[in-house]
C-alpha cells in the first residue's frame, strides 16, 4: 500500500485490556505502532463487573497507545468473549430477476436469515458467510456478485449477543470519545493469529482457554462452521487449588504458575514442594495431590467442549486435531495431557510473522514495542488486525447494509465520471 491504514484494536479480557494500533501496508505486512496494556478485572466472563472501572481502564489504554503512537484514536476493532454469545447457521434464498447478482441481493439474503434465526431481542454481533449456492448447484462459490442466475442461497453462521449487554459494551467507550466499528468473537481474532490456510481447510476445531472463558472454533473447507463460549477458563483451576489447599488466591496463582502441571503421568507421587506464605507458616504440597486438582478441573472444561460439540453434531469433528491458544493452554503438560485424553493430534497455536514493529522510530521505542509484541496477550489483538485484512471479512462485507451505501458512492462516482467524459467528447 502507497499510504498504509492505520487501524485500532480493543481486546477486552477477563485479566486486562489491550490496545493496539497496527499500520496496514499488506495483508500479510502489518507494524505495530503501538500497544498497551492495562490491568482490570471488571470483565469478568464475559459481564462488566464494575462498569465506572472498566470504562476508566478502556479510557486508560486509549489515551497509553495514542501517546506511544502518537496519533489520535477515533474509532476501533474490539474483539471479546462472553457465554451469552447465541450462535447459529443459517441461510437466505433470493429469487433473481434479469439483472446480474448485485450486493443487494446479497444485502438480501443476510436480511432473510436474520428474519429467521435473530431474537427479536439480539444484535447481529457478527457474521461470516460459508458460501453462495446458485442455481441449487452443489459446489459453492464465494463471491457471485456479477453472475446471472435464477436463484441464490447465501450460507451464514451467525454470532448474536443480547441488545442490552451491546449497549452496555458500547457505552464503555464514549468517555473515550470512541466509537465501535466491528465488534469480534474473540476466538476468530486469535484463530486468525494461530491458525494456518491448511489447517482451516482441512479442519479444525480450535479451543482458546483464557482466564474466565474458554471459546472454541470449528473450520471446515476454510469456512467457519461452529462457534461457542463457555463459562470455565483457569482462574477456575486457581480457585481450585485455593480451596483444596487453604491457600489465598494469590498464592494459588503463584503455585499454579510456578509449580502446576496438568500431566499426572509426568510426576513422582513422592515429590513434595514447600510454599513460603506471607504471614503464616509455611506449608508443604504434595505434587501429585497438585496435579490432580488441576487435572480435574482440565477435564471439567474439556468434557463441556465435548458437550457442545455433541450438540452441534460435531463430536467426531474434533478426531481431525485440536489447537490449543490463550494462557491456560500454556500450563506445564497441556499437550501431551490433551493427546492422551482426547486421543487426537493436539497442537499449541502458531505465532504469526505478518506482525512486525513499524519503522522509521527511534530505538528506545522499538525496544518497546518489541518486548510488549512477546507478549501472549496480545496475540488476539494481533489476530484482529489480520482479520481485517482477510478474505473472509471482505465476503463478510458484500452482506453488510453498509455495502449498499458503498456500492451507491462507487456508482455514483463511475455515472459521474462518466457524464465527465461525455462532456469532454463534445468540446475536445
């Protein structure tokens, strides 16, 4: 690109809030020009714990990353998880006339299947088409725009939050004087960071395990097919430990950190650790009895997935290989744990090197920004940043309302260029 996009992302997680700037050059060329992060705990499971805190730690993180890249922020990308995430496939059907498929059909068909599939009282959080079927031919097609036919069904999977909890996300951000431009499943940002083309194509079922949430993905034929967010992540496996032990949750969080593992097999039953507490005595950890306590609550979420899964008719799905993402997949034994319990091929996400820091800044700055970019809780920030530039959002788009207002200015455009040189064929 001659004069690259900057573009803005917001990750609201359960442990922080992330901001990012990133300057588009290429869809695979993306330079971070500035990040920050502040610590809160006020969205929690996907609710606003305490909504005045939250929307100083958002104001906060705005006004951090203006000033590193020093650039005003008026809109953003945020992306998040909830469990009141209601998500469905659906599709429309439009009869054709003469004309060739426009946007507006497609604009029509996304109208159909909202007609069918969203409650009266949910907002339209996002949607990803899954292909164009026309004529009733078996093979779809992702972009028919152009093309004469008699019919076209326009395949969706459709994300759906209720209308309250939207308006209460968006009235986070007007202290900031900001407003939202696309709102994301988290799960998509950080599939988008940690997932390659082949993987999509040849399926996946992805499974981000974060603090409060775990969210999960399945993509077949590259196209989204499945998505969900349950209400366990490790914060739940920190309240285990605590209970279990008679430790304060600080303490947990540092022994989970420090000492946990989730592999029983890889542990001696004989092995004791000491934990040094503040203002009490010491005490002395079994390891095995550790590891069973956090064996037990990774099965717990890992037979909800299962649960889902099965509900969807998705259950044999998951035999094509898992992805594991987000900062409770990174605890000690996790893959070989994950292996032996689903018995399938089980992965960590990949990092992404579309991710760069910007040039042309000093080198205090860069050392920065390289060192914040290390960090894992950006990754679905980062991962929102090549969302943007995808071609899946691109053929997300051509079903927007918004469409129809783009399509009208490029035609208005082109009619008045036209007429302009109609007028200079006369006189010239």
């Amino acid at each position: 690109m001659s004069n690259p996009e900057n573009l803005v992302v917001v990750h609201l997680s359960a442990t922080a809030v992330y901001a990012v700037i990133g300057q588009i050059h290429a869809p695979d060329d993306i330079r971070i020009l500035g990040l920050t992060e502040v610590k809160t705990n006020d969205f929690y499971q996907g609710r606003i714990i305490d909504h005045d805190r939250l929307k100083a730690s958002i104001k906060q993180a705005i006004q951090e990353v203006e000033d590193m890249a020093n650039c005003r922020v008026h809109s953003v990308w945020l992306s998040l998880s909830t469990p009141q995430l209601l998500s469905k496939n659906s599709s429309g059907t439009v009869n054709l006339g003469e004309d060739p498929i426009s946007v507006k059909d497609i604009v029509e068909a996304l109208g159909q299947a909202k007609a069918r599939d969203l409650p009266h009282d949910y907002y339209l959080m996002h949607h990803m088409q899954q292909g164009v079927y026309i004529n009733n031919e078996s093979m779809a097609v992702d972009n028919p725009i152009g093309t004469y036919a008699d019919t076209m069904t326009v395949m969706y999977h459709l994300m759906m939050l209720p209308v309250v909890s939207c308006r209460n996300i968006e009235d986070l951000f007007r202290p900031a004087n900001v407003r939202i431009d696309h709102m994301i499943f988290d799960a998509i940002s950080s599939s988008e960071y940690g997932l390659i083309s082949d993987e999509k194509e040849q399926g996946i079922c992805f499974i981000d395990i974060g603090a409060s949430t775990t969210s999960v993905c399945v993509y077949k034929d590259n196209k989204l097919i499945f998505t969900s967010c349950l209400p366990y992540g490790s914060n739940q496996v920190t309240m285990d430990i605590s209970a279990h032990l008679g430790l304060s949750m600080i303490e947990a969080e540092s022994i989970k950190k420090r000492n946990g593992t989730v592999d029983i097999l890889s542990i001696d039953p004989a092995k004791f650790i000491n934990v040094s507490r503040d203002g009490a005595e010491d005490l002395t950890v079994n390891m095995h009895e550790l590891t069973l306590i956090i064996e037990a609550r990774y099965r717990e979420i890992y037979k909800e997935v299962f649960i889902e899964l099965d509900n969807a008719n998705l259950l044999n799905f998951i035999k094509r290989g898992v992805v594991l993402s987000g900062g409770g997949s990174m605890i000690k034994g996790m893959v070989s744990y994950s292996k032996r319990f689903l018995g399938v091929n089980v992965m960590l996400a990949n990092t992404n090197d579309a991710i760069n820091v910007v040039d042309n800044i000093d080198d205090e700055k860069f050392q920065k920004i390289n060192a914040l970019m290390k960090q894992p809780g950006f990754r679905t920030a980062f991962g929102t940043l090549l969302y943007s530039q995808s071609e899946d959002f691109r053929h997300n788009e051509h079903s927007s309302p918004d469409a129809l207002y783009t399509s009208s200015k490029a035609k208005g455009f082109s009619n008045a260029l036209k007429r302009l040189n109609e007028f200079l064929k006369q006189w010239l």
